[in-house]
C-alpha cells in the first residue's frame, strides 16, 4: 500500500462543537495534524482581537482548519464520490489543501501584516514548499505533491474545481468560519442550512456548482456572511482593539527604528523591526509570546509603547464617533492641531478606522480579484449565475458598503489636569458634550 493511500488501522475523530466530529482515516492528514507548523495554529486565534468584544471568541485557527477539512472530507467522500465530473485522484489534494489553506496566518495576522509588510499566504507557500515537517510528509505521497497542495491555496492551479472546494464565494472555508464564529461569539447570524447546501452541489469541470432547488440555502447564507461581518468581524469595539495593536506595533518598530534602548531585549520582534523575516522566525511566532511583549512593554520608560500596551490588556480601549474622512477632513485637521496643543500625539491616539465589505460580486473579467461567480444547475442542465435568478442575492451584488469611526482615548480629554481648555475644545469638536 502507497502513502498515498494508506488508512489508519482505526478511525481517528476530533469531537467538535460546530461539526460533532471531524473524521480521519487518511494516514497523511493524521501526519500533517502531528506537524510542528500545523500543531502552532492552536496558539492563534481565529478571530483575533474580537475575543475583547465577544468573549467566548477564543477558539483558534487550528479548530478552524480541521472544520474545513471535514466539510470538505464530506463533499469529496459523501457527495461527489462516483460522479462521473469527479476526479477521485484529487481526492486527496483537495483534503490537503483544505486542512493547509491557513498555515501561514501568524497572531493577530492581519495587523502583523499591515505593520510588518507580511503576506500570510506567502508564508503558507513558504511552509509547504520549504524546509518543514509539512513538506516532508506532503513530498512522500508524491515528488510535485506539495507544489500542487501549494497551488491550490494560491489559486493557481488548473484544477479549477478542487481550487473552488477551497476559495470561491461559496466554499469549505467560509461556510466553517461562519457557523464557528457564530457559535463561538453566541450570536445567531452566522447560522445556515449547510446540510442542504452540501447535498445540492454538484462537481463540473472547472468549478463546482448548486442544483436550482438549492438556491434559497445560498441565497439563506450569503445573508448570513452579510450579518456576520457587520454584526461581528467589523464591531466598531474589536476595530477599537485592533487600532491599539495596530499602534502598538508601529510604535515599537519606529522606537528600534530610532535605537531606543529597550528594557527586554524584542528578540522574537527584530526580525520583523528589520523587515527581514525568515520562515524559521515566523514559525516562532505566536499570540502567547506577542502577549508576553506586551506585558514587557508595559514596563517601558516610552510612556506611548507603555500607555498603548497597558490599554491592550486591560481592554481600556478608545472611543469612537461616525466619520467620514472625505468629508470631514478640516474637522480632522483641526483635532489633530489640538491634541498636539494638548500633548496627545494624535499619530498615536486619534485614528480613522474604514471597513469595507462586497456581500457578493458576479464574474468580471479583468478586474482586480476577480470574483468567480456562484453559477446554479437549472432542470434542463444549463447554468446561470446566481443574481440572474434570485432577486434577493440581485439586490446586493455588486454593492459595496463601507463604514468609518474615528477613535480616540476619552480618558485622557476628560482628565483635565492640563490643558482643561484645549482639552474641552477637542470634546466640543468631537460633538462628547452636546
């Protein structure tokens, strides 16, 4: 018996809250769960700062990533075995690429990258075609077997159909990430009929697609990703968090960037401070040593790094307002002119904050991330994308909605110790005292 294809002598499961049980009987996937890179996904959260919000949002990208495996262990195993559209070789790729999809994230990952220049899905390339454990499980089923695992994540494989399983607008990702986000924060938004939707598909060619019967089950979860992005991935009190550690982030790299002579020597940061990131240094890297730093840094004599660290543990995060930069950018201006007067380094401590979301595109070619359409198999074998056929998905497509705050720390414009008029005339700006 191959790698490839050898069993488990006995079926191996993961009791879980969202999925009951995660099945596995794939000697590969049993390995890759074992893997020191896949094993660091338990110490970063999946949702990042959105546990300061929700408080029950803690579990972590390793939960994730073993629900979308399942989901698509059923669809390959359950629903598309013996269809003729269906590739039975690519049963395993597709396994992989499911379990794989997020081994690259680092904690608190899309702060890391806006500050440090990193690209999650670089490194998930860098942890499958590099020097680790990963690769070398993947390598023993097949020479090009981690390239084309590889090629899956990035899209740019010519298996269109297993690449869609794994990243379209309806696929195993989303559909884990919604119902566990939701269960894990207790809000009900995020809940869908995914039993139907998984028995209404249908493998083609180059994508996969939903029966017509099914359309109201998609049409039942678009809405779902709708709500839960407003009601919880874009909670002004999360993005309240993450513009700390956003800042947090910043104020450290620009302080080595300047020679400060730090207390606790950044080890694990200074790499990213330079820039100069090796995939060993970012497997090191977790939310338990970030949190660590933090603690340390709290004890810094930069009384900014301090402050800023201080407010990040203890969740005394900043206020916030409506506010459209576009608009009001005189009104800004003149706010960032008085926290100067008022010794508030508005770099720092007044930030503009934009979210921005796309519920769902139709195809068009040529654009910058193309979106590839949910296409419906009608009666008579046709296909026809989705918002030609349901009114409700017709009305949101293609309509972005953004929204914008404006935070500040309301502590500090309220302590009028100094500077009491300045102070009161940023509150006055502000509209805290109408």
């Amino acid at each position: 018996m191959s790698y490839r294809t050898e069993k488990l002598h006995e079926e191996k499961v993961f009791k879980d809250p969202v999925h009951r049980y995660i099945h596995v009987r794939d000697r590969v996937i049993w390995d890759l769960i074992g893997t020191r890179e896949f094993q660091r996904l338990r110490r970063v959260k999946q949702l990042g700062t959105t546990y300061l919000t929700f408080h029950g949002a803690e579990h972590s990208r390793f939960n994730h990533s073993l629900g979308v495996y399942e989901i698509v262990r059923r669809i390959v195993d359950d629903v598309f075995r013996h269809r003729s559209e269906w590739q039975e070789s690519s049963r395993l790729l597709a396994l992989c690429a499911a379990l794989l999809h997020d081994l690259g994230h680092g904690p608190f990952s899309h702060s890391f990258e806006k500050v440090f220049n990193l690209d999650h899905e670089e490194f998930t390339q860098q942890m499958i075609l590099g020097d680790t454990e990963v690769h070398a499980i993947l390598k023993r089923v097949g020479k090009e077997f981690p390239k084309q695992v590889a090629e899956i994540i990035a899209k740019t494989s010519e298996n269109k159909q297993v690449v869609s399983l794994i990243s379209s607008q309806i696929d195993a990702d989303r559909m884990d990430y919604l119902q566990r986000d939701a269960y894990f924060t207790g809000v009900s938004y995020g809940h869908f009929d995914m039993e139907r939707i998984l028995r209404v598909m249908r493998p083609r060619e180059d994508q996969v697609v939903i029966k017509q019967s099914g359309m109201h089950a998609v049409e039942d979860y678009i809405m779902s990703r709708y709500q839960m992005y407003w009601q919880v991935y874009f909670h002004p009190v999360t993005r309240s968090a993450e513009v700390i550690l956003t800042k947090i982030l910043h104020r450290a790299k620009d302080l080595y960037k300047q020679s400060y002579p730090f207390r606790f020597e950044p080890t694990h940061f200074l790499s990213l401070f330079d820039e100069d990131v090796s995939l060993e240094d970012y497997i090191l890297l977790d939310e338990g040593i970030v949190h660590f730093y933090f603690q340390m840094w709290e004890k810094e004599d930069d009384p900014i790094l301090q402050d800023l660290c201080r407010r990040f543990s203890n969740r005394q995060l900043f206020k916030y307002i409506e506010f459209d930069p576009a608009k009001e950018y005189k009104r800004q201006f003149e706010l960032m002119t008085l926290f100067k007067k008022a010794g508030i380094d508005p770099e720092y401590y007044l930030v503009v904050d934009s979210s921005s979301d796309l519920p769902y595109d139709f195809y068009r070619p040529g654009e910058e991330e193309e979106r590839l359409p949910i296409h419906l198999l009608m009666e008579n074998g046709d296909l026809k994308e989705l918002s030609r056929h349901s009114d409700i998905v017709d009305a949101i497509s293609g309509k972005r909605r953004t929204d914008h705050k404006l935070y500040f720390p309301a502590d500090l414009l309220y302590d009028e110790t100094s500077k009491k008029a300045v102070k009161r005339q940023i509150r006055q700006l502000l509209r805290l005292e109408e």
